[in-house]
C-alpha cells in the first residue's frame, strides 16, 4: 500500500468515517486515559486495577480464566502480573492439584484497605475504588 494508487484517499475517509473497529479502539484508548488519570495517585493504572479486581475471588484462580475474563492472552497476562507480584500485591504460586498451573491471589497488601505504597506507588484496589467510581459516574454523566 505504499503506492497511493494502490486505495483511493476516498476509501480511507469511508474508514476513519465508518469503521466501528476503529470507532471502538479510538474510544476504548480514551477510556483509559481517563481512568488512568483518575487511579494515578494511588498509584495504579487502569489495567492494573481491572486485573486486581479480577484476582477477588472466594479462591484463588488459575490464569486461564482471569485472561479470558479481561479478554487477555495468558501470556500478555502473565507480564501484566509481574510488577504487581514484585510490588507484594499479588502471589503466584503452583497449584497442588496439578503443578502445570499456576494459581493467583491478592496477598493481604493488594487487598487491604490501607495499604502502604510500593515501591512504583502501587497500594491495592481499596484506595482507587472511590477514583474509579467517580471517573465512571463522570464519563456516564457526560454521555
């Protein structure tokens, strides 16, 4: 596509016009700024607090299901857990019944409700919950 001939300019107004998939990436890119805003004190992004929120179970999971949860692949997951584990938010240890997997949970500082900061800031959810309630009831107010 480098030659210009190749698509009509017209075809990529018709995109950046029509296409519900950029629309989606274009929105859902803002969303995280905002909410990235919003948790920046507490020292979390927004991606780090849908993952601590995901690990808040009755029993800890297994990676499998908090990826298809946040609609991660278990790898992308398992760099997204690493400065959480390193900053004592979270634990990843084998699961007994079968050593291939891994289980994870929120240690008693990623789930505590004053928790002292990290060393990257990070504290656990409790903190950001009111951030994140407010970012929401902002951008639900605005649209």
């Amino acid at each position: 596509m480098s030659n210009p001939s190749d698509v009509p300019f017209e075809t990529t107004h018709l995109v950046r016009d029509t296409c519900l998939c950029l629309h989606a990436q274009r929105a859902a890119r803002a969303l995280s700024r905002l909410f990235d805003d919003a948790l920046r004190p507490v020292g979390l992004t927004s991606g780090q607090f849908s993952l601590l929120n995901a690990l808040n179970r009755p029993t800890p999971p297994s990676i499998a299901p908090v990826a298809q949860l946040l609609a991660m692949d278990r790898t992308t997951l398992t760099a997204a857990l690493k400065p959480l584990e390193r900053d004592g938010l979270v634990a990843i240890a084998r699961d007994p019944g079968d050593r291939r997997n891994r289980l994870l949970r929120l240690t008693e500082r990623g789930g505590r409700p004053w928790p002292r900061p990290s060393r990257s800031g990070a504290t656990s959810t409790a903190p950001s919950r009111p951030a994140w309630r407010d970012s929401s009831q902002t951008i639900c107010a605005a649209h």
